[in-house]
C-alpha cells in the first residue's frame, strides 16, 4: 500500500477545510490545462507514470467494464454488491457531473478534495520526472484513482473505461474479470465509423486466460468480433429488458458476478446520482422529473421508448462528429406530440466539447419536418429548467431532462445550491 509523507490526510472522507483549496490552486489549475489537450489514446503515458509511482494498479484485482451504453449502470451495481459483502471496494467512472471527486469513489462516496489533490500533486510530481510527461485530464483522473485505491486498502476496483478499450487507460489496470455492455455507434471519429470496428476496440480489454462477460449483441459482425477476440474467455449474457426499466437489467448480470466471486452481498439500495430512476424526480413542484444521461441514438431510442405519459422535454447536447445520426431517434419520438407536447432547447454549460446551440437544434427539428411540435429556446440551461418545469405543471405533464450528462450536472449543481443540500450526500452512490 501507497504512503503519503507529511501531514496529509488519509481519510478520503475528510471534508475539506474552509479556505484550502485556495491553498491547493496550483493543483488544480495544472489539471485544468489537461483539458486543452482533448482525448488522447495510447497506454504509454500512464504506463510510465505509474511505473514511477510504484505501480500502484497491481495493488488489488479489477472488474474491468467496456461499452457504448449501461456500463456506469452497470459499474455502480457492481460497486454497491461488492461493497455489501464486506470488501472495500473502489469504483472509478467518467464524467462527473459537478464535481471532479466523484470519479474516484470509495464505497460509494466520492474521495475528499484533500485527499485528491494531495494525490493530483503526486501525480503531477511523476510527470515531470525526466522525460517529462503531459498526461490528458481523463489520465491524470486515472492516475489519481489508482492511487487513491492504493492507499485506501480497497479489497477490489471497479474500473469503467473512459472511450474504447484497446487504448483506454484503465487498459492498465490488473482484472480478474471484464465484461462488455452494449455496442452501438458512438465517438466514431476515435474507435472507427462501423460497429465491427468500435466492437473490435472494446472487445480488446480482455485479457488471456481472463473470462470476459459480454452481454449478447443481434450485429453479426460485432458478434464475430468479440467472439473472435474473446475466444474460450467469453461468456455470452442474455439482454432481457427489465419491465419496468433497462435500470433493472443488470441485477441478474450483477448476481452471477457475485456467485463467480464469491460475493454474499446484502440487499442495499443503489443510487446512481444523475442516472438511475427516481433519482431528481421531486426538483420540480408539481411534477414528476426524470432525469436521462442518454446522449447517442441508442441511448436516445431506449430512454424515449420508455415514456408513456405526456412529457415536457428539455433537450441539450455536446456537439460530436455524427450528430444528425444521433439525434434521428430523438426527432422520430418527440413527433409524438401526443406523448411530448412541448420541448425545450438548451446548451449544457460544461462538457469537453462545446454545446450544440439551440438555434442549431431548432433548425435540425425544421428540416426533420416536425416544426409544428411547439418548442422553446433558452440558451441558460438554469432558466430553461425553470421554464420547463412551469410548462409540465401548467400541462400536467411530466419533465425529462434528457441529451448529456453534462445538462444533467448542471442542474444537479443548480438544485443543490437552491435547496441548501450537502453535494457530498447527493453525489453518494450507496
């Protein structure tokens, strides 16, 4: 296990001291700068970083879990059965959705800001070693969990992989287990412009000799593809949508992961802040709010399916390289102006790429031929929800938040502040 020097803080739960992270800037502006460096694919970095910091990686066992669609789902399921049969167990996803710290969790909880930027700063410390090394933001992330779990004692890591596999970071970590979500297509402009190729990439987190769980594709060529990679490791999983939710479907995954590890998890309650059901669902007076990370087509397609009752939508999304292909389902539902009778256009505020105006949006609707569903433009994300939310009362409808994760933070921040809530509590996962 990983040591600090000094008079650091191990607990990772440590609330931070008023005024300290005015101390810690440095830090923290050092990770900002990652960002202006955009996604980078390759193993070499971390693996020479780590390497630096004593491969702290190799200090406890990981599931590692690739796929378009669910594997946060998935990975926070994990996380909570893991956690219930007694193991500390760490759990690393991306993005966030306020706040950087909720990355690295440690039973469900996000690590303290001491604790990280104690971690960043050794991190950043590696790096410069000479050669010097310029890791993304999303590596530098990477790094910082892998360090934060060393030294927390996890008994285990549930590793989500941050885009493809083959050349993702987490690739790095050591797994006893993978497993594969869905497949579809997605940031094709990095894992390759049909899904035999982007199927090929996440397929790749397996390792020899390691069984990897896939949950079963209809594509003959990603079939072929992960068959082909997986070989005698692979265990098909059948897909059965859950009635009441896709939430849902990946308990009885989650309980044969628990049977192959030995696991006796507890019933415990699971809360994927921003993602899962009923989370948010009381923001809005009145009016029964759903909040949706989908942010591709088939994400868009599966969540939208499920709306029954009338809806407002707000719709916001982060520009990408396939976006009219993304946006076909959206504009194919929401035609349905008997299910959605009204949408709200708005611009997340945060995200790695910028957002899709909503003069684009608006116009993208025109040419799909549906300029008749009445639609409202806000570019503050904040007003727009506040707009939303009056439409739905005034309709008796209910509210779905739906198009990027990042929308998602934003208003989760907005209803933190204004309801006097404790981020951490809200940003707990079990």
């Amino acid at each position: 296990m990983h040591e600090l020097q000094g008079p650091y803080h191990l607990d990772p739960f440590t609330p931070m001291r008023q005024g300290e992270r005015l101390d810690r800037m440095s830090e923290r502006d050092w990770l900002d700068e990652r960002l202006s460096m955009g996604v980078k694919l390759g193993l070499d970095n971390c693996r020479e970083i780590l390497s630096r910091m004593g491969d702290p990686h190799l200090e406890f066992p990981s599931i590692h879990v690739a796929g378009t669609n669910g594997k946060g789902s998935l990975c926070v399921k994990l996380s909570a059965a893991s956690s219930s049969s007694g193991n500390i167990t760490g759990l690393f996803t991306s993005p966030h959705l306020v706040t950087v710290e909720e990355r690295i969790r440690i039973d469900g909880r996000p690590v303290s800001p001491v604790l990280f930027d104690d971690l960043l700063e050794m991190v950043r410390q590696a790096s410069e070693e000479s050669p010097a090394i310029s890791p993304t933001y999303f590596e530098t992330t990477f790094l910082v969990a892998m360090l934060a779990f060393s030294i927390s004692g996890v008994d285990r890591a549930i590793i989500e992989t941050g885009m493809g596999g083959r050349l993702d970071a987490t690739r790095l970590v050591d797994a006893d287990l993978c497993m594969l979500t869905t497949i579809s297509m997605d940031h094709s402009e990095f894992l390759g412009s049909t899904l035999e190729e982007i199927a090929t990439e996440k397929a790749a987190i397996h390792r020899p000799g390691i069984k990897m769980i896939a949950l079963q594709q209809t594509d003959p060529g990603v079939i072929g593809a992960i068959e082909e990679i997986g070989g005698e490791d692979l265990l098909w999983w059948p897909y059965i949508q859950a009635s009441s939710n896709k939430w849902e479907s990946y308990d009885p995954m989650v309980e044969a992961v628990s049977e192959f590890l030995g696991w006796k998890p507890r019933d415990t309650e699971c809360v994927w802040p921003g993602r899962s059901p009923n989370f948010g669902e009381d923001w809005v007076e009145g009016v029964t709010t759903r909040l949706s990370a989908a942010h591709n087509a088939e994400s868009l397609e599966s969540d939208l399916n499920e709306i029954e009752v009338p809806t407002v939508v707000l719709f916001g999304m982060s520009k990408k390289a396939d976006l009219r292909k993304a946006l076909d389902p959206f504009m194919a539902e929401i035609s349905m102006d008997h299910i959605f009778p009204k949408v709200v256009f708005t611009e997340p505020i945060s995200g790695r790429n910028p957002a899709v105006t909503v003069e684009e949006l608006s116009g993208i609707m025109e040419d799909y031929g549906i300029g008749y569903v009445p639609s409202k433009v806000e570019k503050d994300p904040l007003k727009a929800f506040e707009i939303a939310g009056s439409m739905a009362r005034e309709l008796d409808a209910d509210l779905l938040v739906i198009g990027s994760v990042y929308l998602v933070g934003d208003l989760l921040k907005y209803v933190v502040e204004r309801d006097e809530l404790n981020l951490w509590e809200v940003l707990t996962a079990h």
